[in-house]
C-alpha cells in the first residue's frame, strides 16, 4: 500500500517489451506526431499570413489546430521516449502536468467545437446578421471563453484527483496520466467527489452536445430550402468539414469513456485512446483542407513561397 504523499513516479503502460517493437512503436508514433505539426503548422501559418483568410470560421480553425498541437505535444513526445529509452516511468509532476495538460486542451478542443457549430448555424441559417453577430470582437471573446472553460475544467478536475489518497500502487493502464486511471489507484471511497465532478462535467458536455445537434438540424433545414442544387452544395461544403471532425471526436470519446464494463478490454480501450488523442489530431489538417478550396489555395501559395525561398 502507498500513499500519494510518498509516491516519486507512475509507471505508465508499454506498448510493447520487445526492443523491436518499441522501435516500431517510436517509428508510428513520431511519423504521426511530425504530420500532426507539419499539416497544424501550416493551417496556423496560412491562416496568419493570408489574408482572404481573416475571417471568424479560420480564426476558429487557427484555435484549434494550436489546441491540437498541444494535445498531441503533451502525451505522444513521453510515450516515443519512453519506447526510445526502454522506461514506463513518468514523475509524479510529470503525471500532474500531463493530466492538466490532457483536460485543459481537449476541454477547450470540445467548446470550440461548439462553438464553431454555433459559427456555422449563424453564417448559413442567418447570413444578414452574420457581420454583426460574428464580429471580430465577438469571435475573440468565444475564443477566449472556450480557451478559459477549459482551463477551468482541467483546474478543478486536477486539484480533485490529486488531493485524493493513492492506495493502489502506482501503475497507470494507459500510455499516458489521464484521470480515470488515476481514480483507479485511489482508495475505497475517497474518490466520490472527483466522480461527481465528473458527472458534472459529463451534463455540460451533454449540453454541448445538444447544442450542436440542434445546430445542424437547423441547417440542414435551411439548406434543403435552397432552390438551386449548386446553393446547396456551396452551403454543405462549407459545414462538412466541421461535421466530420464533431463526429470523429464527439464518437471516439464517448466510447472510451461511456462504453459499457462488458464490452471493455485493455487491448480495445488502447486502440480508441490512441484514435482520439493521437489520429485525430494528425488528421484534423486533412479533414478541413480535403473540401475547402480557399484554405487549399492558401496552403498551395504558403508551400510555393517556401520552395522558392529555398532556391
């Protein structure tokens, strides 16, 4: 039995114990890690530097690519070094700083979700009051709120876990310090405050959920009233993207964590955490620049402009 107060380190879990394998692992993982910076690089950059770009949807774009950076920079950069350097140990800071770290920026990724679906419903559903609605000022103060509520959120969740009484040893059933594990290691009964925390925060993600829905119903109502096929398109086009990344997301993380006990398995529960927080990420890039000829074209400008300053 240990007591958080004398705990020095977690052990976090491998993904392999084979040297083999652990390279392997690095390999995957730094070949995802360096297309999750080179394609949210270049988002932020385009959109910084372009212009034609300097509109609320990119600018809520901009956010997220920064929050994704720094949800894969938290947990992905540990997990490649400890494959690296044969080790499962992160130090008890270390574990904090990530759990703060791994609320915080996924806290405020889901808020700024909604709050883009909010961006959609006001450009297509009311496009007269969408200058005023959306101004830049408004855009910022959104920004910022969704940014904040995740601070908060990572805050409140963080203090909670770590004041609770660690009785359970110190090993960690993931690749990196999240709170439910956490919970795991804590003795009978103590951590009832940290799960109505959770349940808390579980009704407002709910919340946020129901916001979006009802957002999308409402444009899918006002495109089907578009006469002209090409409208419709136009207007679908520029959600799509929007839809695809809340889908993947909101769906990832519900499985992991409101699966049912019955269906769960350490091998399942991996492979949905590494989809969530280290695919998605990497593919976020992807998913907005497929359909959006604008950010297309600005990214084509940004990488010309970068080979003939090479030459």
């Amino acid at each position: 039995m240990s007591n958080s107060s004398s705990l020095n380190e977690f052990l976090l879990l491998a993904f392999a114990d084979t040297r083999e394998l652990q390279l392997l692992h690095f390999s995957l993982f730094l070949g995802i890690y360096l297309a999750a910076l080179m394609g949210n690089g270049l988002i932020i950059t385009a959109v910084a530097c372009n212009h034609r770009l300097h509109t609320p949807m990119y600018f809520f774009l901009l956010n997220l690519s920064l929050l994704d950076l720094g949800s894969i920079s938290v947990t992905v950069p540990k997990s490649m070094a400890n494959s690296l350097w044969d080790t499962r140990a992160i130090s008890y800071s270390g574990c904090t700083a990530q759990v703060f770290l791994v609320v915080f920026l996924f806290s405020a990724e889901y808020f700024l979700l909604t709050v883009m679906a909010y961006d959609r419903y006001v450009a297509i559903c009311k496009p007269l009051h969408y200058g005023t609605l959306m101004g830049s000022r408004a855009c910022v103060k959104m920004a910022a709120a969704a940014w904040a509520s995740g601070f908060l959120h990572a805050l409140l969740h963080t203090g909670n876990t770590f004041s609770i009484p660690l009785c359970q040893g110190n090993i960690v059933d993931q690749f990196f310090c999240e709170v439910p594990q956490i919970l795991k290691l804590s003795c009978s009964e103590s951590h009832l405050r940290e799960v109505g925390l959770i349940v808390v925060s579980l009704c407002l993600g709910f919340g946020c959920f129901i916001f979006i829905v009802l957002s999308y119903v409402q444009i899918f109502t006002a495109v089907l009233r578009i006469p002209s096929e090409q409208g419709r398109h136009k207007a679908f086009s520029t959600c799509i993207s929007h839809l695809t990344v809340v889908s993947l997301f909101i769906s990832t993380v519900m499985f992991a964590y409101l699966k049912p006990p019955s269906i769960s398995a350490p091998a399942l529960d991996l492979v949905v955490t590494v989809l969530y927080s280290v695919v998605l990420p990497a593919t976020n890039p992807l998913i907005y620049s497929m359909r959006n000829k604008e950010l297309k074209e600005a990214l084509k400008k940004l990488v010309q402009l970068v080979r003939f300053q090479q030459q």
